[in-house]
C-alpha cells in the first residue's frame, strides 16, 4: 500500500465522479483515435481469434518491484506451461498520477487489459465503468475461486450492482510495530500479543514517554490520519464509520462516536504531541517506516508490507502488536489491493485467465515468499508466518501470527467508499482534514461541519458545478 495521491482542482474537473463515462470519452477522446472494441452483453469485449494472445498486466508495486520481479519469473513459467497461447507483458508501476495515467489510456483506447490499484484508486474506476464485471466468471469458475476462502468483508469494496468486478493481490493487515529496545530503556513492558490486549488509552500513555524536544523524537506515525482508512480503521473502533456501511451516500463524521475519535487524534497529534504523520510536513516529508527504522519513533501503524524494510533497515530489536482496542473493541485495517479488467479488453477471457491465475493459492505462497505479502486467501493463511521464517531466520523473532489471527477473527474491514469516492474524500473532506491534523488550526468540529456537504453531494443534491459554492458557505 502507501499514500495515494490526492487530485487537483483540475483533476476533478476532469474526473469528476458525476460525469459519465460515455460523456468522459466524448469529451476527450484523441482526435483521429481509433474507437473503443464493441462490449458486449455484460461488458465483455469480442476477442478476436488468434493463436498466441498478448495480454498487458500494469502492476502496483511501491514496496517491493524487486521481490515482485522474481515471484513473476518463478510463476511465468507454471502459468505458461500451462496456457501457451497466452502471452503475458508485465509492465512496472508507472511514474506520476496513476488515476490520470490509466484513465488517459482508457479515454485513448490505450489502456492495459489488467490494472493494479489500491485503496479509493480501486473504486473509483468502478464507478467510472472502467471495470469488467467479474461476477460470470466467477460464477463459471466457482470451484477454483471460491469466493468463501476469502474473509467476509474482502470484496465490499469492489461491487457494483451486487457483482464482483476486483479480485485481490493480498490483504494486509494494519499493526503497531515496536522499537523493544526503546521500550526497554525506558522501562514500559511490551504490548499484548493478542488482539484485545491493550486499548487507546494505553496507547497514549505510553506513547507520552518518547516525546522528546532535542533530538525531536515522537510517539507512533502512520501516513496521515484524514479522509482515508487510516482514520477508518479508528473510527471503527468508537463503534461507527466514515461512511454509512449501509447507505454509500451517508457521511456519519458528524456523529458524537466520530467527533470523539477524532479528538482523540488531534490531541494526540497537538496537545501531546505523539503523533507525526509520515511524509508530510511535521516530519520533514520523511515516511513512517523510515521515522521507525532511523528511531525517531519508538512506535509505527504499519502493514506487512513494510516487513522487509524493518527487517534489513532497523539497527534494533522490534516486534509487532495489535492495533490497541477504540471503546467499542478491537480494530484494524484490511487493505484493499487489488486488479481489475478493463472493460475494453480485447482479450477478457484470457484477462480472466490471468487475473485467475494472480490470485490462486499457489501465486499467494510466491507473493508471501518474494515480497512479504500476507495472503488474502483463508487457506494458506497459516503458511505465511512459516513462508516468511523460511526466507530469513530474523522473522523467528516477530509475532507474525497477529496479521493472520485478525483474519481469521474477523478484526476490522477494508476502505469504506463513498458513492462519489475520489471527489467526496480529495475535495470536501481531505482539506478538512489538513486543517485539523496537519495544521492544527481547527478543532474537529470542523471535520463535523463538511459531513453534510458530503452527503448532499453524494445523494446529488449538490451538482458538480455548485460544489465550490457549496463549500465555501461551511469554511
């Protein structure tokens, strides 16, 4: 995972969630372009025949492109022996904006057959109809699927209309990682090894004996608690939501649960002075893990995907503990990463094989293997503790078990979306947010103040154009 970018005025003028697709392409289709293949019923492309078909895979991979370039070699060949009348380009993480980047494509006719994304990035092509509704292949391939070997809530985000149109790369489950020596030295004992073992208010307390003036040291980070899952996964744990789990077009910031929890982090971050969010201003655009790893915080909300950069990169002994419990129980994070098929794929069929083939259980152990990527599939669950230990004996020393015990306790959930996600986080709330947690000039009724505005907008009672005006009443 990692900070996804947030999108100018401009951007969402452009790619603004009320504008149709059909309008979109209209708009700003290249002169001369060649026009979109025909779909379909169901949004499946026509494939031509041909002996050997290419299919292009754009991968996401910020953490480890290293790790992942040799779990493809290992793979391609298995798949290949397999499928010999399909090709497959793999093509790295692209620089720059990677929403304007692949929309460009699609508007062009350009775009891949199978895209990576993250976070609110996944729905918001979904919702633009960028997206080839899985659901009759998954219904076709049923048996090899088996959508019930993934845990409950993993596939949320990613419906349209009740079908599925996203398949996971892995799910990662957001802990706390510990400097022990740190710990140690000052003379606190570790956190609880299991979920439930330690609250927000432990938290806290704890973290108030490693704020320190010169050197600057601070507490715990993470990427920035605004309008994203970090600050879902807290919310969740004073017992409500960003987003109404039973009506998309519902912000519920506004709600006593919520303007609690969001005290609780802007105390934390101004008052106490505990929190630092990674890659932003506070900390000198220095990311969490490397706050963590260069000890300038003895504690860090991180996923698994950050494993092997602690790993070779801290100089100390560090473990991993649950997220501490909000006052409604235990919470987390399960991250949303994930593939589509463009809509447009010449190819669909053998898009699916691949797309298939990228979230079997034998591809999971490789991903687990190379790149240190908790499996999304229940029932090799257990095998990434000792698929890890195999790779480095260092791993004998941190609690792995905790990232799977939440699955297979159904601890936390994925990003909550919005109906109009992109536009309702990046420009109602995201600046609302700056304002209370990056800048400290607002307190959290002010976060309040554009729930409102959120819903109104996502029930489009607010039209695209009035949205400016609208906000400008409530700052």
């Amino acid at each position: 995972m990692g900070r996804t970018p947030r999108l100018s005025r401009r951007q969402f003028l452009v790619f603004s969630a009320g504008m149709s697709t059909a309008a979109f392409l209209a708009a700003c289709a290249a002169p001369g372009a060649a026009p979109a293949p025909a779909a379909s019923e169901g949004g499946q492309a026509a494939a031509p025949t041909a002996e050997k078909v290419k299919i292009e895979y754009q991968s996401r991979e910020p953490e480890n492109a290293a790790g992942v370039q040799q779990l493809w070699n290992e793979w391609y060949s298995t798949f290949q022996a397999a499928h010999p009348d399909i090709e497959i380009e793999f093509l790295p993480t692209p620089g720059g904006n990677e929403i304007e980047v692949a929309m460009t494509a699609m508007v062009a006719g350009t775009a891949t057959d199978i895209y990576e994304f993250c976070c609110q990035n996944s729905t918001y092509f979904i919702q633009q109809g960028q997206s080839l509704n899985l659901q009759p292949y998954i219904d076709k391939d049923a048996a090899e699927v088996n959508i019930d070997d993934y845990y409950k809530h993993q596939f949320d985000p990613w419906k349209k209309d009740g079908d599925i149109q996203m398949m996971p790369r892995f799910t990662g489950t957001q802990l706390v990682y510990y400097n022990k020596d740190w710990f140690d030295k000052a003379g606190v004992p570790y956190p609880g090894k299991e979920w439930g073992s330690w609250n927000y208010q432990e938290y806290a307390e704890i973290g108030s004996k490693f704020v320190n003036a010169d050197p600057q040291t601070w507490a715990t980070s993470n990427y920035g608690n605004g309008a994203n899952w970090l600050t879902q996964y807290w919310l969740r744990g004073w017992g409500t939501h960003m987003v109404n789990p039973d009506d998309s077009t519902e912000c519920l910031l506004a709600s006593q649960e919520a303007q609690e929890c969001l005290e609780y982090l802007r105390a934390l971050t101004w008052d106490s002075k505990e929190y630092v969010y990674g890659g932003s201003a506070m900390s000198g655009n220095i990311g969490p893990d490397v706050l963590f790893t260069s000890e300038r915080i003895a504690m860090v909300e991180i996923g698994p995907w950050a494993l092997n950069q602690v790993l070779d990169s801290a100089q100390f002994k560090w473990d991993v503990a649950p997220m501490p419990n909000g006052p409604a129980g235990p919470t987390t994070h399960q991250s949303v990463d994930g593939s589509l098929v463009w809509v447009n794929s010449e190819h669909p069929d053998e898009a699916w094989t691949v797309l298939k083939g990228t979230t079997s259980p034998e591809f999971g152990r490789l991903y687990a293997k190379h790149a240190n990527k908790q499996p999304s599939r229940k029932s090799i669950l257990a095998e990434f503790p000792k698929l890890l230990r195999d790779l480095d004996v260092r791993y004998n020393d941190i609690n792995l078990e905790i990232f799977i015990d939440s699955l297979a306790k159904d601890i936390g959930g994925p990003e909550e979306m919005f109906a109009k996600d992109v536009a309702t986080k990046s420009q109602i709330l995201q600046p609302a947010f700056d304002q209370v947690m990056l800048q400290g000039t607002q307190g959290v009724e002010y976060i309040g103040k554009f729930a409102d505005v959120a819903t109104r907008y996502n029930r489009g009672e607010i039209p695209d154009e009035k949205l400016g005006e609208e906000l400008q009443k409530v700052q």
